[in-house]
C-alpha cells in the first residue's frame, strides 16, 4: 500500500515538536508531505516572521536526512491541497488536550469537504508539549536562548532576522 500524508501547518517557525511529529509521520507513512501554509486564516495577523518560500527552506534543511519528506508551500483549503497531491491522510499534532476539541472540529470539517480523507493525530513528546511558534517567536525576539526549542539552523534564523531589524 503506498500511502500519502499530508502536514499542513504555518510553521513559523518551525520547531522541535513539529520535527518530531513529522518524523514519526514519516515513520508511519509511505511518503509524507509537508503542507506550509502562506497565511493561516486563523492568525490574527496575516504577518508571518519568515516567508513562505524561507519556512519551506528551514524545514527541508532540517529534514534532509529524511528521504520520503517533501515540502511545499500552499494557499487555499487543505483538503483541496490533500485532493490534488493524492493524500489521503492529514497528520496534526496535539500537545495539550484543549487541542483535542479545536482538531476534532477540524478533521470532520474537512472528512465533509473530502470524504475520503483520514485525520490521523498524534500525541506529542512530554518534552514537546509547551512549545509553540508563538512561543518561540517571543522569546527569540526578548533574546532569550531557543537553541534546545528548534532546529539549528532555525535558531540561526532567527539570530539573523532579529539582526536584520535592529
């Protein structure tokens, strides 16, 4: 059976806990592919640290060990993105459990939107369970160390950008 999942997330940027769920999705699936999401319809601002084009680098960087991950950027509904590469699978995360519910939603949204599509979620490592994107922007941003939060070379990332704006 050759079976495709789809990642999507905003991933900005990404972090630990996102590698850790895409590197076990690999492990489960035949092919995984990582889905970056130009903006997310539910962030209150439409502004993002890194472009799509630089979050999609920073995760195939990261991932470049991992031969059945490929990364792409999209717009749009997931499950349409899912639909044209033949996914039939999506794969989210859940930290905590209020992340339940909001997934929950979402995945019978989407098996109404595209009835042939599974929500597979799995459960984050302990080590993993508080850290976010928001998080780590902020505390990169008050020049806190995210070095054991994200890959290094996101870390330099954001070294660079918090540069480039001083």
């Amino acid at each position: 059976m050759n079976i495709k999942a789809l990642y999507p997330g905003t991933f900005d940027p990404v972090h630990l806990g996102h590698i850790d769920i895409m590197q076990r999705a690999a492990s489960i699936f035949d092919k995984l592919v990582v889905g970056v999401y130009a903006h997310s319809p539910l962030a209150k601002s439409k502004n993002t640290l890194f472009d799509t084009d630089k979050r999609c680098a920073l995760i195939k960087e990261a991932l470049d060990s991992v031969s059945n991950i490929t990364v792409i950027p999209y717009s749009g509904l997931t499950v349409d993105v899912a639909r044209e590469i033949g996914a039939t699978v999506l794969v989210r995360g859940l930290r905590v459990f209020s992340d339940f519910e909001f997934e929950f939603r979402i995945a019978l949204a989407n098996q109404r939107l595209y009835p042939n599509i599974e929500s597979v979620n799995l459960m984050t490592r302990e080590q993993h369970t508080f850290l976010s994107s928001t998080i780590v922007r902020e505390i990169a941003s008050l020049n806190g160390d995210v070095s054991s939060m994200v890959p290094k070379n996101v870390a330099a990332a954001l070294k660079e950008i918090k540069q480039m704006r001083q």
